[in-house]
C-alpha cells in the first residue's frame, strides 16, 4: 500500500489556520505551497506545444467540406470496400463538392486486435480511390476504451488502465500517459497512414471523468510531481479530489489537459515522419461550458484540427450554435488554423441552414446526406464561406480559468460570455474574440473596447493587461464579480482587477446557485438609464431573470452613474482609469438573455429577450464611441464580418423565422 503523504496533510491544517489566523507561520507556509503552485501553473501555461501546418495543409484546411463514406460508427468497415465500388463512392463524393471523406465503423478499435491487418487493407482500398478523386481521408476511430473482446490483450497489459485516484481501482480507459501504451498507439496509427489514411479524429483521448477521480496510475503521479513540483496526495483525499475550489485540484486538472496536448503532439510528429500533411482531428461538445472532464480545445488547438458537433436541433439553436462556435473559431485561430463544425441536420433546409450557419462562424463543415451536393456546389458557396479574420471594434475576453473553476460562478461566467455574443450576434454589434490567457495589452490594442464578462479566477498577467489598455486610452466594460481570485481560486488581494478598477470589494446580492443545467435564485432586476446616458436604449429596463451585485468604491474613485436599480444602487458606473475608463455593470444582462445548448426535449424559454438585447447593444456602442467601422442594422439577423486581405465580407443569417413560443 503507497505510504500517506504527510506534508500534504500538513498543507490542508495550514489552510484553515490561515484562514482563522492570518499572519501566523502556518499562513506564510500556505503561502509558500500556493506560490509554488503558482508558478507551476504559469509554467504549464507556456508548455502547451504548437505544431505549423505547411501552407498547402492550411489552404486545405481553410477549404474544408467533409462528407461521410458510408456506414456510422457501429458499422463493420465493409462498405464501398472493393475497388470498384468504392471508385463509384469517391466518384460521386467529388461530384457532391466535398473535398474530404470520413470513415467511420468498428469504432472502439481496441476491441479488435485481431482485426489490425483486416481494417488497414479495408482503409487501403478506400484511400486509394479517394486518392484517384484528390480526396483526403480521415478515419473516425478510439483506441482507449475496451470491453470484453479486448481482454486478452489487456492480460498481457494490465498496467496500460486507468487508475482512480482513491484507491488505485481500474477501469476500462487507457491511460496516453503510460509509456509502452503511447508507442501502441503510434503504430496503430502509423499501420493506417502506410496504408493511405490521411489524417484522424481520435475518439475520447481524455481522463475518464466518473467523479473526475482518474487517472492515479504511476506515470500520472510521478509525472505531475515532476513537471510541478507539487505531490499528489496518495490516500483517499476528497478535500482534494474533484474539488474546483482547491489550488491543487485545479492544478492537476491543467497538467492533465498539458499531458492530452503533448500526447498528440507526439503522435502528430511521429505521423509527420511518414507523411509531412497529416491532420489530427479533435472535438468537444462543450466549448465554452462549465468542463466534465480535462478536455480544452484552446489548449489542443495549437497541433489539432478542432471542432465540434451540434445537437440534433439545428434551427431553434441557433443562437447557442452561433456563441460556441465563434469562440471556437478564436480558439482555433490562437492555433493558427480555422475550426470545424458538424451539424446534425435532419433533413436538406436544415443542411443548407446549418451551411449559412458555418459561414457566419467562420467554420468548415461536415455535412452528410443527400443534401450535400445542394450546399457544396452552390455557385456562390466558395465566396460565400471563404476563410477571414474577424472585424470588429469591441472584443470578447474569455477568461478561461473562470470556465474552470468553481461550479456555480464557472456556469454563470460561461452563460455570461455566450450571452453576450449571442446579444451582439443579434444586435448587429460587430466583434471579436480573444483568448485571456494569452492575450497582452498590445494585442487589445486594436479594438476600441473590452467585455469582460463575469469572471472572478483571472490570471494576475491577464488583469494587468487589462488595466494597462485602459490607462493606455481603452474602455473595459466589466460585469458582475470579476478577478477577485487567481486561476488557482486563492485571492487575488492587490493584483485584483477590482482593485486597480479602484473598487474596494463586489458583494454577491445573494447567491448564486447551479443545479441540473439550470440557475436558482435568479430575479428579475429593474433598472432606469440617467438622462443623456446610452441615448439607444429603453430608458426603463426590466432584465429577467438575473444576479444582482453592489459595488463599494474606494472614496477616491471618481464615477459616474449611468443607470440605477429600483432601490437607488448603481446598476451601471463610468470609472474614468488614466487616458481611458472602465464601464461597470452591476447585473448579469448576458446570462439574463443567453440561450443554452438544446435538444429536441429541450423547453424554449425567453432566451434573447428584446430590451436586454437592446441594453447590450447600447452599452457596446457606448463604449466604442459609436464609432464602429461595420454596424449591421435589422431585425431577425444574425451577423459577422471577416476580412482577407483587402476583402470584406458582411454575412447576414436570417433567423426571424426560428423564433419559437415558450415552450
């Protein structure tokens, strides 16, 4: 049995008496393990490996239209596997206008060792006729996960599972962090490439999240203390386990997302050694909600393809749709590359919206059935969704370590962020998004304005940053409770974005509460706009459904009051900040408005609604000045601008027609 670790025992003492007795010898101790924490989180943060693509790899990729070969995943492998048959596939493939096939079946490949042979000759006559219609080919398949089929080969590697960090108990998941598994998988890989296949979406690389308790294996224990400096505990230990709100949780949680990175780092590169052009493959369904597992787009974005798949309610979703997947493409883009999308569209009017859809976020498609050809060779499709970076005069800040924390503020941080964009998608508010994590005062240097939605863990860097533009002459509109903690959820005290805001402390009105995908506790706040202030919106406001905070101001701060609630409290202020200023929000107006991520048995609520929307907009003008170079004015559009050299392009979605009654 592994032998307790006493200095962590040590550390949980010391923080409960830091916290009762600040100033003692155990606070300076807990001190000293936060820091050490610290650093090492900052240090993984720079440790994320970035892999280029060849420029003809990036052209294609900008250019990307996927279709499916044939059967689902559950399939055999054995369909248009003849020559002949599968030249009349790829034939009528390239006729549709796609430019890339996906194969999918036998999915859960380490169920059938046996087969390894059989299914790389399969993927060989595909590739081949695919190859003869300058189609690239991606297979669709996972190599961690086994069930009974695989046990004999798991005898011989019993040390290759996973591990729950309770107890050492196994599970059905391998672990990419065990050495001899990690060569297993690249010659798996490697057999599929010399028989043609061009690239791959590799199925559930991650660390099973049953009670988020895996992996506790060797190699992920003497690995973290290696690249941290920090030991896990080796007992049962559920102050620390899957608990957001302490740092080492939330460390562990960030190596573990540095190991996926640098996992398929290693397998793109040794890939590369056969051929120079392969593609990974990666996709989430959450992007930006509150994580179940160490998965992270930003952080695969520098060496994978990344994507995501819809729901199979494709117009009412419109709006999550069109949030998730702009940050997607901001992610993708910190990478180098664009982003991918798959809608499963349920009949051809809801492939050529999900089309229309990808274009106005700046994502390739995956499309599937008969419609595809409709789409795909459209005359006006290549303009239509040519690749651009995004124009705008207000950005987004996503603070991805808010996303990650505790659950409560992390799911009304992320509904806060969407709701924002979905209100700007709507109100004709042309913007951007950049990454929080990486971004500097310079590169906010090019937008006339900053949102900072709800966002109480910030990284030190990031605040600064922030604070910085604004001296500099920028304006920062900020809601909510913002950057009173660090990534690790220890405070942030003198390096707070409160603070240099000039604000003493935020105080929660009340609490806020999350609970099977839904908030409690949330009211209907109302507000009135002074006179003269933010002249295009409603001078009486209700905003349903919200959280409410007070803000107690240094004495010395100057301010203005732009709007009040009903009880006489500020609900928007004007703090002038060096050459700039900041624009304080005391109400969550973007998750008031926000529309979530939908299914079929999803329950329409008043998603978007109209004066908040409104609210959102004016705000958003205000702080630009009213001097935005594109502003899309109508009802029932969505809109996004992009830009390609001297090109511009404004696309317009028409969503009137989806707007849906309650229930």
């Amino acid at each position: 049995m592994a032998r307790p670790c006493l200095s962590n025992i040590v550390i949980i003492v010391a923080v409960l008496a830091a916290i009762s007795s600040p100033g003692t010898i155990a606070n300076a101790k807990v001190e000293d393990e936060v820091a050490t924490m610290r650093d090492a989180l900052n240090r993984l943060g720079n440790e994320f490996p970035t892999i280029r693509d060849p420029a003809h790899v990036l052209r294609r990729l900008e250019a990307f239209q996927m279709t499916h070969w044939g059967a689902s995943s559950s399939g055999n492998l054995q369909e248009y596997r003849t020559p002949d048959s599968a030249a009349a596939r790829a034939a009528q493939i390239k006729q549709s206008g796609a430019t890339t096939v996906i194969t999918n079946g036998l999915q859960n490949r380490f169920n059938y060792p046996h087969l390894a042979d059989d299914i790389a000759e399969r993927q060989r006559v595909v590739a081949e006729a695919c190859h003869q219609e300058d189609l690239q080919v991606i297979d669709h398949l996972d190599l961690t996960i086994f069930w009974q089929s695989s046990y004999t080969t798991l005898f011989d590697h019993s040390d290759w599972a996973m591990r729950n960090l309770r107890d050492g108990t196994p599970i059905r998941w391998l672990c990419m962090n065990h050495p001899e598994y990690r060569e297993f998988y690249v010659q798996y890989l490697q057999k599929l490439m010399r028989a043609g296949i061009d690239g791959f979406m590799l199925d559930e690389i991650s660390f099973h999240d049953q009670q988020r308790a895996y992996c506790g294996c060797v190699h992920c224990r003497t690995g973290f203390e290696r690249d941290t400096g920090v030991r896990f505990p080796e007992y049962r230990d559920d102050d620390v386990i899957n608990n957001l709100d302490h740092p080492m949780w939330r460390l562990w949680w960030s190596w573990q997302r540095r190991s996926i990175a640098q996992f398929k780092a290693m397998l793109l590169e040794r890939l590369r050694a056969i051929n120079p052009d392969v593609i990974i493959l990666a996709y989430s369904t959450a992007i930006y909600r509150p994580n179940v597992r160490a998965v992270d787009m930003l952080e695969q974005s520098g060496v994978c393809f990344i994507g995501t798949e819809g729901t199979n309610t494709v117009y009412p979703g419109y709006a999550n749709f069109y949030s998730q997947h702009r940050i997607l493409s901001a992610f993708a883009r910190r990478g180098g590359r664009p982003s991918w999308a798959l809608y499963s569209a349920n009949n051809a009017p809801e492939n050529r919206f999900a089309a229309f859809h990808s274009a106005l976020t700046n994502s390739g498609l995956w499309l599937s059935g008969d419609a595809v050809a409709q789409v795909y060779r459209w005359p006006h499709w290549r303009e239509a969704r040519a690749w651009g970076q995004p124009v705008g005069d207000i950005a987004v800040v996503l603070v991805t370590s808010s996303r990650d924390g505790n659950v409560a503020n992390a799911a009304a941080h992320c509904a806060e962020t969407i709701g924002w964009c979905q209100a700007f998608g709507v109100g004709g508010v042309q913007f951007d998004i950049v990454t929080g994590r990486h971004t500097s005062a310079d590169e906010l240097t090019r937008f006339k304005a900053v949102v900072v939605p709800h966002a109480p863990s910030m990284p030190f860097a990031l605040a600064e940053a922030i604070d910085h533009y604004v001296r500099g002459g920028g304006v920062a509109v900020v809601t909510g409770n913002v950057g009173y903690q660090d990534p690790l959820g220890q405070p942030a005290n003198g390096h707070s974005i409160i603070r240099r805001m000039g604000i003493d402390q935020i105080e929660t009105i009340g609490a806020i509460a999350y609970r099977r995908e839904a908030f409690e506790g949330v009211e209907a706040c109302k507000l009135s706009v002074a006179d003269g202030a933010l002249p295009a919106a409603p001078r009486r406001i209700t905003v349903p459904g919200t959280y409410r905070f007070d803000a107690h101001l240094n004495a010395q701060t100057p301010h203005g009051v732009l709007a009040q609630f009903e009880n006489g409290e500020p609900a928007m202020l004007s703090i002038p900040h060096g050459r700039g200023r900041y624009v304080y929000l005391a109400c969550l107006a973007g998750l008031a408005v926000h529309q979530p991520r939908m299914h079929k048995s999803t329950v329409w609520g008043h998603y978007l609604d109209v004066d908040t929307v409104a609210l959102i907009k004016a705000v958003a003008r205000h702080a630009t000045g009213d001097r935005d170079r594109v502003v899309v004015e109508g009802d029932g559009v969505l809109s996004a601008t992009y830009q390609s050299g001297n090109r511009v392009w404004v696309r317009m979605v028409n969503v009137s027609g989806v707007e849906l009654q309650e229930g």
